[in-house]
C-alpha cells in the first residue's frame, strides 16, 4: 500500500465540521485496518468515517444497498432493477423507460475488481487515497473548487442522479479523474436514509488532483475582498479595476 504522498494540514484551516475523508479501492483485504462491524448502505459510509473517527474498511457483507453493484461486488445486477421497474415502484420515476435509461448512465467498477473500500479521516491518513471526499458548505465548497481552477482554469462540473448517486460520487471521480461535487437533498438514497441534512456540498476529489488543489490552497487567497464589500461597493471596486484596465491599456 502507498503511502501518503502529500501534506493535507492546510484542511485543518477549514475547521469542517466533518473531516475530509480519504478513500482508497482494494483488490486483496487491507492490512492494519478494522473491518466495519455492521450493514451500511455504500452512501452511509462516509457518514460512518465521520462518527467512528478511526480507519476502517467494509466488504461486500458490510454493504446492503446498491453500492455492491456500483463497485462491481455482485455478479450480475437484478433484473428489476436494470429494467426501471424498481424505480417506478419506488415512486421515483413515470415509466420504466425512464429509469431504465437512466440506470445505463450509471458508472461501476469492473466485477470483482474491488472486494474492500478503506475509509480514514484526512488527519489518519497513512494510505494514499484514491478520492478526497469534503463535506463543505457552500462558503467552503467555494474555497476548495476555486482552488481547482485557481491554476488550471478547468470548469467546475457536477455529475449525478437521483439513484445510486454513489456511482457519480464514488466510481465517476475515480475513473475520470475529473473532481465531482453534488449536493444534498437532491439523492434518492441518501435522501431516504437521512445521512446528511439538505444544502451541503459533497466533494468528491481523485487522487490525480489532490495534489494541485492542496498546493493552491496554500498559496492563494481564501477571503476575497470583493466578497466582503457588500453590492454597491462591490460594483464600484469591479469598475475602478477594469476602468485601471483601460487606461492601462491605453497608455501601452
């Protein structure tokens, strides 16, 4: 198992009131690591890293929802699912068309290819994870997304769906290396199981952009001016900087 490659103290500035979580996907069982002890459903388990405050990791026996499918851990996936008459029983959807094109959209992991998922918060960190997962509000979520584009430009993009969204949060990041950010209250399943309370961001971070986002963090900005002025001071410091622009721009 790799070791923790980068420095994560910079996150502790944040004061969140849940701990970033690293997540990492197993081939062979973990070693120096506690099995979970219960049943969760894959989206609880973030939940379960923040309460338990200690590493652990869960198998396909820990797992009693659809989060064995997302992460390839069940040989075949149930017909009533695949087909969208689940999600028309549930209430969820009109017709089973409609939940069955969605279902296609969903991402998984190949089958058999993951048989453990460890969890640890960021400040227990030994492993190199495979995703960074904060949950922020929307002033902090601010912060860490900015410090994505803050040297990259890339456009902040948010993936999911109404069911087995731990497939956008979990299984997308991870295979795309794309950072992908949802917000609670608008999953089914996490919805149901009240695991967060509604307005949160969750962001989901690979291992690919760890790196970049931890060291802007450090380097940039955190409060900015503009966001302190208020509306009508706000409008006259945007236009005395693009008025510096043009008179810049003209003298040149």
């Amino acid at each position: 198992m790799r070791a923790l490659q980068t420095d994560l103290s910079i996150y502790k500035k944040f004061n969140f009131e849940r701990p970033p979580v690293g997540i990492k996907y197993f081939f062979h069982k973990p070693e120096g690591i506690e099995q979970l002890d219960k049943e969760l459903a894959f989206c609880e388990m973030l939940k379960e890293a923040h309460e338990r405050n200690k590493p652990f990791y869960f198998a396909k026996e820990n797992e009693d929802c659809s989060g064995k499918a997302a992460l390839g851990m069940m040989d075949e996936t149930a017909p009533f699912a695949a087909s969208g008459e689940m999600g028309t029983r549930l209430g969820i959807f009109q017709e089973p068309r409609a939940n069955a094109r969605l279902f296609r959209h969903n991402l998984g992991l190949g089958k058999g290819t993951v048989n453990y998922v460890a969890y640890a918060p960021f400040d227990q960190l030994t492993f190199d994870p495979d995703l960074l997962v904060i949950v922020a509000t929307p002033r902090q979520a601010e912060i860490v997304l900015r410090a994505m584009t803050y040297s990259t430009g890339v456009l902040y993009e948010s993936k999911t769906a109404n069911v087995l969204a731990c497939s956008w949060l979990y299984v997308y990041p991870y295979l795309s290396a794309k950072v992908n950010y949802v917000v609670t209250g608008l999953e089914f399943g996490m919805e149901g199981r009240k695991v967060f309370p509604e307005g949160l961001i969750i962001i989901s971070i690979p291992h690919d952009w760890i790196p970049t986002i931890t060291r802007n963090l450090n380097e940039m900005t955190w409060d900015i001016e503009a966001y302190t002025l208020g509306r009508e001071k706000f409008i006259q410091w945007e236009h005395g900087i693009m008025e510096g622009m043009a008179k810049e721009l003209k003298n040149h």
